[in-house]
C-alpha cells in the first residue's frame, strides 16, 4: 500500500507513459451531508417503494422464474410486478461483497472497487465524437480504437470503461466483439463487458474465458459490466439477462438507474435519490439470486432538467448535491457505489463544460464514488465523447487522485519547524532545506495547465486549453506502443471474433 | 429567515432585475477533513509560531506602543518581533464576535458575515481588464464604475468588494476617493474600504460616516476593510495602520496572509495554513488591543506553485485541501472566515480558468467561507479582472447559493409519494400534479448555460459561453439604473471627494 501510494506521488504529473496506473487508496474523509433523521426518511422511502409500489422485471420470463423460486409471485397488471419485503432484500444486498478487486491481464492494473478506493474509467456510450480539426460527426471504430489507446495510456484513468463511442461503421449485432477485442489487445488495463443482449454479453464472457482462463475467471472477477435500469421502476430484459449472464459466473455487474429528475423520476432530488437506490437494491437482491455472493456495484445517474425545454442539465446543485447524498447511501448498506462524473450539457469544450464538469466531477469525487464512469471526455449530455475533452478531464482527474489520496499531511516534515530558522520575517523560503526535500513532490501540475506569465503564453502562441488538449492527444498517440499480450491468445481471440461475426447477422439496431 | 430563504430561491435564475440579493444561510453541513489528532497538531504548530518563531509589526512605533502597552516587549534584530503566550492570544482572539451584520445603505442588502452565513464580493486588486471586444488592457476608471455596476446588479454577487479593478487612469493618492464614492454612488450594496495608507483609509471612514452618520456608525459596522500581511510573519504599517483607523472605530477587519506555499511560507500545505493562522491570530488580537470586541475576519489565501517557473497555480489539489482544512480551524476558534474564490492561473475565459474557477469555488463554498471575495471576475492570477469571468463565475454563483443555502429538502412533498400513484413502471412524471406542483422552483437553471440539443445551438450562432457572457454584460449595463440616493448626501460626499482631491497633491506609486 505505501508503495503504491508513493508510486502514485511520484508518477502523478507523467501522462505520455505507459506505466501502472494505481487507483485512488482514499485518505480523505467523506463528505457526509444527510443527520440520521434525514437518512432514516430516505431509507424507509426506499423501503416503501419495494413493498408498496414494486419494481417490474418486464419480458424476461426466466428472471421472473428466479423470483417465483425465491418464494415472489409477480403481480401487476402485467403480472411482472415485484413487491418484496424491504428487509428481505436488504439481506439478499448485505450477501453481495462490499468490495471486490477486478483483475487485469496486466495484474499491475487490478482495479479494487469499492471499500475507500476510487477508480476512474472515461466517458461510455456516445454515438458521435468531436475534435478540433474533424469536428462533430459519427464515430467510427476508428475513433474507438484512438480513444482506447488514449484510455490505456493516461495515467489517470484506472480502467478502460468499455463503449468509449459507439463504433457506428460496424453492424449493431457485431460492433461488441470489435469492441471487446480492442479493449483486450490494444490495451492492458480492465474494461466493461457488453451488455445490449444476452448473446453479446455471452460472446464477452466467452472472450474473457479465453484470455484469462476458465479457472481464474471462477476465481476472480475478470469483467464488470454495466446496465441501466428503464427507469421509473423497471427493469428490462437487457438488465435482468445481463445480471443473469455475468452475476452467474461470478463476474461484476453495475447496475445504474439513469433518472432525469422530474422525467423519470419525480421533481424531486430525494424521491429520485431513493427511486434509485429501490431499483438498484432490487437488481443487486435478483443478482444475489442468481449466484450469492454475485460482486455488484449500485449504480447512481441523476440529472437535472431545463425548465425552458426539459433537456437535461449537468453539473448544476441538484445532481451534485445528490452525489454527495447517495454517497452516504451506499456507505449505509455497504455497497461500492458508481455515481457522477465528469459531466455537462456543453457543446464544446468551452468554460460552461468545464464548470459544470468540475463540478459534477467534484462531488463524485467527495462522495467516494468507488467505480466513477464518464469520467473524462464527456459532451454534449453524452451524445459525444470529445477527443480533447477526454484529455482535459483525464488531467483534472490527477488533482482529484492527490487530493482524494493524500489528505493533509501532518508529520513532523509536513511542519517545517527548521526551516522557519532558515527565514526571516518578509523573507522567502524558496531557498531553504525543506524546500529543496520537498519541492518536486510539494504539487500535483497538471500537462495541460498552463499557470506561465502573459508574455510566455502570448509567445507560445496564445493557445486556450482546448488547442493544448488537441495537440496533445494528437502526440499521444503517436507515441502509442501495444502492450504485450501472449500471441496465441491473442490469436485465439481473433479466431473466436472472426467465427462470431460470420455466425451473427449483420442487424442495425 | 423563512422569508429570505424563499425570496432567494424565486429570485436565483433572474440576472438583470435589481432586486434584493440574500446572502447565503447555510443549511447544508460542513465538510471537516481533519480529525481531533490533526487538530491538535496544527494548532500546536500555530501556538510553536506564536510563542517561539514571532511575527514582526514593522515601521509602526505606534502599534508597538499599543503591544508595550498590553505588556509585550518587542524584540529580534530591529525591536519589532511580537512573541506572545498563545493561550493570551486565543484570549484576545475570543474578543471579536463569530459573527457581524455589516449593514448597506439599503438595509434590505445588509450581509451576515460569520456563522453559518456566506456572502459572495467580486475580485479585487487587478491591475488589467480584458473583455472580448477590447482585450487586455490597463484598467481605467470607467471599467471600474461598469464592473461596481455589474456586480450591483448580479443578484448573486451580495456585496460589493472594493478594488474590481484598479482605475490606473485616476492618480495613486486619489484614486481611492474615486472608487469609494462610486461604490457609495453606483450601489447600494455593503462594500470595502481603502486600506493602502493610514490617511485613505480615514479618508473612507470619514466617507461612510457622511453616509451612515456618526450615530449609527457607532452602533453598526457600516464598513470593513481587507489588508494583507507581508508573509511569511511580517505586518507591516500598511496593515497594522489600518486596523488601528478600521477597528478604533468599531468598523471590520479582514486580514488576510497571502501565501504562495514554498515561497511566503514552506512548501507544505499544513505548515502555510498554521503560519496564515498565527498571521492572521496575532492581527485579531491587535486588533482587540485597539478595541476590545473589534469585529475581524480571518483571512486565508494560498496558492500553489509551478514547479517550471514559480509562477502560482489555482484550483489545484494542495489550496483547494487548505480551504476545507482552514474551514475547520476557523470554526474552532469562532471566527468568522474568508478564504478561496474562483480563481485561476488562466489567461483567458478557457476551460482551463473553468476547471480551476469551480474546483476553488466548490471547495470554498464547502469549506464555509464567510466572506468571499474573488468569487468572481479573477483571471491570470488576479492580474486581470475579466468582464466576462466575472458574469460567468457570477452565473455559478446561484449554483453555490442553492446547494449551500437549501441542502436536502426531506419534508413530505420531496418524496412525492402522490406522483407514484400516478406513474406506471416505464412511465415518466412530467405530467403529475406533483411536478405541476414544483417544477419552477426545482432547478436552479444558471442564464449563460446552454442545455439545448445541438440544432439549436447551432441555430443560434454556436456561441460558446464566452461569446455569451459578453453579450449578457453588454446588455445588462445597457439595462443599468443607479440606485435611489439622498441628494443632500451625494453632495456632500462629492464635496469631501473635491476637497480632499485638492489637498492632496498627485502620486503615483
């Protein structure tokens, strides 16, 4: 742990290096904003939800098999509904591993999720991309591979994610294994598996199995995936036959309400708040039927709403504020959490998306997220993964990962006693003895920063940050190198996409 | 307060209009980072400062006549280093209330400074402006009657501050009387007094009690003053003169360290916060000997360092963990607190100057700053006001004050049980009467954030937030009226104003 911690210091300012990339081994307390009155209304509105007003599981037959066995009767109109004792699911929760390490094929790259540590994965799920010189457009798998490169070479990006864009250019039935592949050669760190069907998420686990092997992957979790629930309160068969495909060989499942607030959920951050916590509790009790034990993430999405056309907002006081509530939400029912990000309504990557990103960015962040998605390169309400603004939050992200990680520092160096007999009153100490012990390691600088005086930025050109991040990315990736990966396997893999695709018809949608 | 409370969230999307602006009353917790053991030790370290290191009172025989007086002997090399019993310190310190009205003009825009109140000032001391249109530039006197206009009109700006920019065009020695009469003219919101020489700052006080007349003036602090120390340990005549001509009257007192961490004080972070604490400890209790019950604000202020040039740095991990930190330390001593800002090392309205602007911002708001100034408007290191900075971080503000002031509302509405009736699993609330009932209070929607699709902002101009902050201040100044003011005392302060610029001859330094 100190070694890692220490690693983390002394590698926190590099960002074109391939080296381990330690996740955050939290020092910092949390910030706790709900009294125990506060907590017990949210905890008995979660409870109400799941006893009185129920949770459908909809299509999926044999989930509602699973809940029949486990002594539920479905109801409803649609015969789907699930209403369950409150208590009872709490205990089916409490089964689940309140944190759990998922292993890389580089096993300098595990990943601890949950507990005090915080990993960060980029941006999932945008159809388009935008950069400074191609501007908005469709992304390709093209751009998928650029950003997986970019994705595996920051070091403040702990996991790969998994749909960093949506590779458009590949039929819909296919782009999965594309994607799949792409995490496991082009990079070495840990990434999502697909989840958009069952026989996507099959083909993932598949995949895994082959790369990892059968009795590692029984052993360990290999591959997390993340679903949203349709919220307000179902869940589709994309969700209950995701858990049931990944929470069945033992793999991680992050289950993830998405709730524009006053949409899918009412106007209201704490009845949104519990909405979510009821489906995601729900999803992590069926997990547990499934398999006891099944490593489960609870999953947190809120957003606020545009009055003048409900489109979504970001980064405003509602969502922080309920990053920083749900956070003491999970710590209370003892699961690793994923909420917020780097998030923001922006078009571009201009001041409004930073505002709102850091924002966003920094209650996720205080709340202790354990498994923080979208957390670089994030436009446009998710629409569009921005190449520079993947860069941009990455290099943020390393603030957070000091400050997050250290705390305050209070031994005896920390204090400077001696040095305050090197300095005068109105002197300086930039000369004396702790400062030159200390300097290098005093401040976390940012690459894309640029804190230089007028004359110096003027001479450089005058470039705002996002012509910084353009260049940067661009130079990144031309210093991009493969991590080793064993050949056969890598072979084996191919073999295994290429058998896929010729099985699977091409399907759009 | 109920009434203010509501009044401040009908009013928090509204921009131009003017119109009371309430300051902030807290209702959501504080975020504490440091354990009692921690505690301990920075204290220990401020009472080691106090006790054994000294802090020097230099070229101001007469606050060394007031330290004799209290029966400390000045010594060190030139006779001026104060030591003092800590534990008489803290006394002292006890002295001076947790916190203070400071009453406007117009009474309905008086603030709270301490306790569980925030109130917001815009930057102070910037040499330069820069807008859109017309660059960097000296700042001029017009730039600062528009910045006093701006901020009299942002309904999220509750005080004035003092020096938005600095009017290079009026003579070093008058300029003061300038901008206190603008202030006084312009707005009629609380602001600051001059504090650069012993005779300015008689100069306001004999202005305010023009304004507010000696009887109130005795009973009411009607004006505060910030000043700076010469960290590390130094208060020159520049500070202790004018606590002796602000506290002597009952008037407030910020005193601020300003400590770029490695070069005022050692390169670690705890170390500078315990040398501010002692800096700004030993000026409370001077301040007390002036006047016993002499309201003071403990001032804070510290930045980072690169490590390329020296050049400080903002928003960065190390001063946004010394704001929390110095929240905490404030709190315990009782008094009230100014720390951080928006502030940043950028030149210009970029994402960079965002992304600082709101880490910095999000950590002082959390941290519980009384008194807030650069809260808006500071560019390049505070070398620059920004016209459009100080709409956008402005803009934010409302962000802030909402998050802060309201917290997690858990009455019987916010759970909205009614709405569930109403929405089947997959359904949306949009149309629920309890949406109906609490959709325009629900959000806080700031004015310069756009959340449309991208048709529309493209439709629009594609303007990014720069483009459109400098539009809205254009358009707000174009919509300036001055506040209603007696005639008979605008004379008789434009009448001190023209004496006094007769008196004084022309300097510029």
């Amino acid at each position: 742990m100190a070694r890692r911690s220490r690693s983390s210091r002394r590698t926190s300012s590099v960002e074109t290096a391939v080296h381990a990339s330690p996740f955050i081994r939290r020092a910092l307390p949390y910030f706790d904003v709900l009294d125990d009155e506060q907590l017990e209304k949210l905890e008995a509105q979660v409870d109400w939800l799941l006893e009185n007003v129920g949770i459908a599981f909809r299509d999926d037959p044999a989930a509602l098999a699973i809940w029949r066995q486990a002594g539920v009767e479905p109801g409803g109109e649609y015969g789907d509904l699930i209403k369950a004792d409150a208590k009872w699911i709490r205990e089916l929760c409490a089964k689940a591993p309140s944190q759990f390490t998922q292993i890389a094929r580089n096993r300098d790259r595990d990943v601890i999720i949950g507990g005090r540590h915080q990993v960060f994965a980029p941006v999932y799920g945008s159809p388009f991309v935008r950069d400074l010189e191609g501007g908005r457009r469709y992304a390709t798998f093209d751009d998928f591979q650029k950003l997986v490169k970019l994705t595996y070479m920051h070091p403040h990006l702990h996991h790969g994610g998994f749909v960093v864009a949506e590779p458009t250019d590949i039929a819909v039935s296919k782009r999965h294994l594309d994607m799949v592949y792409a995490h496991m050669t082009l990079s070495d760190k840990p990434h999502l598996g697909a989840i958009t069907e069952k026989e996507r998420a099959q083909d993932t686990v598949d995949m895994v199995e082959i790369l990892f092997g059968a009795e590692t992957m029984a052993k360990n979790v290999c591959i997390m995936a993340n679903v949203n629930t349709n919220s307000p309160l179902l869940v589709d068969k994309v969700a209950s036959e995701a858990i049931q495909v990944y929470s069945a060989r033992g793999q991680a499942m992050v289950v993830t309400p998405f709730i524009l607030t006053g949409a899918m959920g009412p106007v209201s951050t704490a009845a949104s708040v519990a909405q979510a916590m009821a489906e995601t509790m729900i999803c992590c009790a069926f997990a547990q039927l499934v398999r006891p034990g099944a490593p489960f993430v609870m999953g947190n999405f809120l957003s606020s709403m545009s009055l003048k056309s409900g489109a979504p907002t970001f980064g405003m006081p509602e969502p922080v504020l309920s990053n920083y509530v749900i956070g003491q939400l999970a710590r209370r029912i003892g699961l690793p959490l994923r909420c917020g990000g780097s998030l923001t309504a922006s078009k571009i990557e201009d001041s409004q998306a930073a505002y709102e990103s850091a924002d966003s960015m920094h209650s996720t962040m205080l709340a202790g997220s354990n498994f923080t998605l979208h957390s670089a390169g994030w436009l446009e309400g998710g629409l569009v993964t921005g190449f520079e603004k993947l860069i941009m939050d990455a290099d943020r992200l390393g603030s957070y990962q000091k400050l997050s990680g250290l705390g305050l520092e209070t031994d005896e160096n920390a204090f400077a006693r001696d040095a305050y007999e090197e300095v005068e009153p109105g002197g300086h100490f930039l000369g004396t003895a702790h400062t030159m012990r200390n300097y290098q390691t005093a401040f976390y600088e940012p690459k894309l920063t640029d804190s230089e005086n007028v004359e110096s930025w003027e001479e450089g050109g005058a470039l705002d940050m996002r012509q910084r991040a353009y260049a940067r990315w661009n130079k990144m990736l031309e210093a991009y190198e493969p991590p080793p990966i064993d050949i056969a396997k890598k072979e084996e893999l191919a073999a295994y996409v290429a058998r896929r695709k010729e099985e699977i018809p091409d399907a759009w949608y």
